[in-house]
C-alpha cells in the first residue's frame, strides 16, 4: 500500500469529504481524438518536460450545453455563433478571457482545501507513462504550477514508484456480490450501494449499473435508482448514468434476455416512453442498447439522442452492414458485447461487426435544423466504440486481437458482470432469469462461467474489469497504456465525460489507481479519498442474495 508522509489517513479521507455531496449530472459529451500511442518501457521513459500553465482546470467554468456537447460528439455541426460572441464550446485560450480564468483558477487552488501530492510515481497522462507527480485538491486533479513559491502539498504520498493512472470504468455492469439491478427491485438502493462499493475497492471507480430486457413496470421502478450519483466512501463507486439493455432486440439473437420481454417500436418514440418512460431517460440514463433492424428503432435513434440526450449502442441484432452503417450516421456510436448475440462476421455482408472495418471512409453525420441527416465530409468509423468481454469465455483472445487491431480507439473493456461476481458457485438471478455459476469444461482450463440454468447458454460474466484489462494485455500484445485506456479513457470518450473521468489531466476528478507493473490494483482513490477496506463500509456477502 501507498505510503502517507505526513497527514493522517483520516485527514486525507476527510480532505475531499465536500465532493461527496456533489451531485452533478452527466457533464457535457464530446468526440474523443481517436488517437491511441504506444507505451516505450517503463524503465526507459522520458524525464518529463517542465509542467506549464493550462486551461485545463477551467473545463468545469465553462461546460457546453448538454444538446451541443452531443453535437460535438457525434461529429453533427451547430451553427456558428453570432458575430462577436465566442461559442461556448471554444477554450477560452487567448487574449483578455484567459487571464481572467487562469487568475479565478489559481485563486481557487490558493484558497481551496488540503492539498495532496502523490509523488515517487509513474503516471499514465497523455496517452505514455512519465514519472513524474500528480497534485489534487477538493477531488479534482489541479496543475502545480500556479502553486510554486505559494502554498506546499498537505499531504505528500509516497507511491513507490508505481504506476499512477486513471480509476476504471465498466460501462456495462449488471450486478454483483449477489445482487442484480434488474432483479432487486424491492432492495434496489441496498443493492446499488454494495455493488458500488465493492466494485470500487477492486479499481472500478465509475460505471454504468445496467439492466436486462424488463417489462415496463420494472423500468419505472428500478431506473430512477441507478441514475447518476458521485463517487465517494459511503457511496463508493460513481454512477455515470444507467445503460438500459433491451428490450428493443431481435428475438434471434436474444441471449439471455427474456423473451416475453422483447418488443419493437412501430409507434417510434411513443413506445420507448412507454416502456421506459423518457423523463427517467433524460434524468437517469447515459445509453440504450437496440437492435437497428428492429421494427421503428432505426428512425426513433436520433430522437432518442435529441430527445432524451442519451447515447444509442447496437447489441443483441441481426443488422446487416447497411443497417448498421445507417444506425450510425443516425448517432448509434457503440456497439455491445462485440461478437456476442449479433450476426457473425461474413466476408460479403460483415454486419455490425463490419463498422469496424469503416474508418476513413466517408459517411453522412451532419445533421439540419429539422434533425433530418445530410451529407457531410465527416469521417465514419472513426467515432465507433465498441464493448469487448474479456473473460478468454465470450470472446476467444485471437478474436479480441482482430477488433484491438482493426481499430484500437475504439475498445471498451467491459465485465458485463453479474450477480455471481465475487461470489462462489452457484444459482443466480439475472433479471427474472436463473443462471448456474460452475466450470465451463469446453473452454480450456475449465475457467467458471455464468450460463442461463440448464442451457449452455452465456449469462453475463464473472470477471472483474481489471482481470479484463489484465487479458486484454496478454491477449493482444498492446502497450499498457492502451490496455489501461481500453477501461479508462476510451469508456469516458464514449459517454462524453472525458473532461471529468477517464485521465489525470488538470480539472479531472482525483479518480486514480497504483498500479503494479503487472497490472494488480495496490490503491484506489475516488474523488482523493483513500478507498480500504477500513474506509469502505462493505462486507461481502456468503452467495446470492
């Protein structure tokens, strides 16, 4: 474990206890920079460059709209501001604006709280692992700089030289140490504090509490529960908003979602807010997951987004290439479980699973002032996100390195956990559905898997995210910056919430794990507050709830 130089472990906890009553909503979306670099070894990293003065901590000073932040997203334009008037999605990066945030941003750190500094590190920042230092204050990542010759750190942190980098963020997680989120609807506030606090003390400092195919009543119930709420001890880890699986799939491919519980939406937007209702969307959701070539779907997806503000995934479809495609320039931008429950790849027609073949070409994204699409020079693919289960069960590893080499910005770790993580085997629920935890004796190994009881059918996972990151390195060879950014940056990017989650940069929440170099989670930070097992109020429970 870390080693604190001078504050007491209960000052530290306490230094940042304000922001566990901060109850922001999703900040604004916008693209992510597609760009994924190598990690040289660690040993023969650089000596970091002299940090300088940014603008970074001024992100929260000046958030975008939610409506043009997910213009930006999803690559769609907005109109340019009237003549001497500066958008609000421009950095206030020169002239007389500067000044006055850099002097208001420095003011704020002067006369802020404690401030700690994690040093003796080497830090995940910028797409390469540096040594060098990372600084916080009140929960948020600050820039040193403007501190020098004015104010020390009040607590300094040893870090032993391990590595330093972002929490972890699974944004597909259907529960866990006995609990499952569609089917606790009666304890639903008890089960989403024991998941998020177990799954904080294993690295995962944010995620998306997700629910199979339900009937509407469940939908109503449960969703306004796992909405968005800060990360904090008590709370443990943050929830970025729901991600709502089903029901609008094909019955094909249904996995294992119940099937009286599939629909289609031949009334469009009408009967999503049947089903879930679009207030508990806009409040509570940040993404769906549907099949585009289900009755409806395709035409309601840029409703959805326009709508509700909340992103569309493909998963558990059919979809042909066209189909897909179409679903993307419509907004779709994800695509769940990549491989499980959707066509098969064919060299004539690949699918959904094609969308990663389309980088660099050309596709319409722009959108008019009716929301009707029009062409554009928009690149497509290149904004695609797509969910990998690396478990070794769902996807085989040679199958994971063809997507990571297809399009390495775009991979998203996810567990797909559920409630049987953490826990011996057993019988389960996943929504309504019973579900046998035991070896798999076809995968070599025999490693336990989760499967719809008395088939052999897939159930979710049992696999922590930083076992998936730990796969995804063995399996494709990557650098560990891509595998640590695969389940921090990339997930962020996805949701739109990179100005706050997912890096180190300067006005990020102080959302931070060690890590040893071969990928072991040795501490966990949520908002700069130290997460143990003495901290985090969470007992593990003996099986299934």
């Amino acid at each position: 474990m870390v080693n604190v130089d001078t504050l007491s472990l209960e000052k530290l906890s306490l230094s940042s206890a304000a922001t566990a009553t901060d109850d922001s909503l999703l900040a604004g979306k916008s693209s992510h920079n597609g760009v994924s670099s190598q990690l040289p070894s660690p040993e023969l990293a650089p000596t970091p460059t002299p940090l300088v003065v940014t603008n970074g901590s001024m992100k929260s000073l000046m958030q975008p709209t939610k409506s043009e932040a997910y213009a930006a997203r999803r690559f769609f334009s907005l109109p340019d501001p009237p003549s001497g008037l500066v958008s609000p999605l421009a950095s206030p990066t020169h002239g007389t604006h500067a000044g006055r945030f850099r002097a208001a941003s420095e003011m704020a750190i002067l006369n802020g709280g404690a401030i700690t500094q994690i040093h003796n590190c080497r830090v995940l920042r910028n797409h390469r692992i540096e040594y060098d230092d990372v600084w916080f204050q009140d929960g948020r990542i600050i820039n040193p700089t403007s501190l020098y010759g004015l104010r020390n750190p009040d607590v300094r942190i040893d870090a032993k030289g391990l590595i330093v980098a972002p929490g972890l963020i699974d944004v597909q997680l259907n529960g866990a140490f006995g609990y499952d989120f569609s089917f606790n609807r009666t304890d639903i506030d008890e089960c989403v504090d024991i998941v998020s606090r177990g799954v904080l003390l294993q690295g995962c400092t944010a995620y998306c509490p997700t629910t199979v195919s339900s009937m509407p009543d469940t939908y109503h119930t449960v969703i306004p529960h796992i909405g968005p709420r800060p990360g904090s001890l008590v709370n443990g880890a943050e929830s970025l908003g729901a991600h709502i699986e089903g029901p609008f799939m094909n019955p094909k491919k249904k996995g294992a979602h119940e099937l009286a519980c599939l629909r289609a939406a031949p009334n469009g937007l009408a009967d999503f807010d049947a089903c879930y209702g679009l207030e508990n969307l806009r409040k509570h959701v940040a993404y769906v997951t549907v099949a585009p070539e289900v009755e409806g779907v395709l035409d309601a997806i840029p409703q959805l987004i326009y709508e509700c503000d909340i992103g569309i995934s493909m998963g558990h479809t059919m979809a042909d290439n066209e189909t897909a495609r179409r679903a993307h320039r419509n907004g779709a931008r994800m695509i769940t479980h990549l491989f499980n429950a959707m066509t098969d790849f064919h060299h004539r027609d690949p699918g959904v699973i094609g969308l990663l073949g389309s980088t660099g070409m050309p596709g319409e994204h722009k959108l008019d002032a009716n929301g009707v699409v029009e062409p554009s020079t928009a690149t497509m693919g290149t904004d695609t996100f797509y969910g990998l289960i690396c478990d070794g069960i769902h996807v085989h590893p040679n199958t994971v390195k063809i997507a990571y080499n297809s399009h390495p910005a775009g991979a998203i770790l996810v567990t797909d956990a559920m409630g049987a993580m953490g826990l011996p085997d057993g019988q389960y629920k996943l929504g309504n559905m019973s579900v046998d935890v035991k070896p798999k004796t076809d995968v070599k190994g025999c490693p336990r898997a989760a499967v719809i009881q008395g088939t052999n059918t897939l159930a979710g996972s049992i696999v922590t995210l930083i076992e998936c990151v730990r796969n995804f390195h063995e399996f494709t060879q990557c650098s560990i910056v891509d595998a640590i950014e695969a389940a921090t940056l990339h997930p962020a990017q996805m949701l739109g919430v990179q100005d706050r989650k997912g890096s180190l940069n300067y006005g990020c929440d102080a959302d931070i794990i060690f890590l040893t170099d071969d990928l072991q989670v040795d501490s966990v930070f949520v908002r700069g507050q130290l997460a143990t097992p003495a901290t985090v109020d969470f007992k593990l429970p003996a099986g299934p709830k």
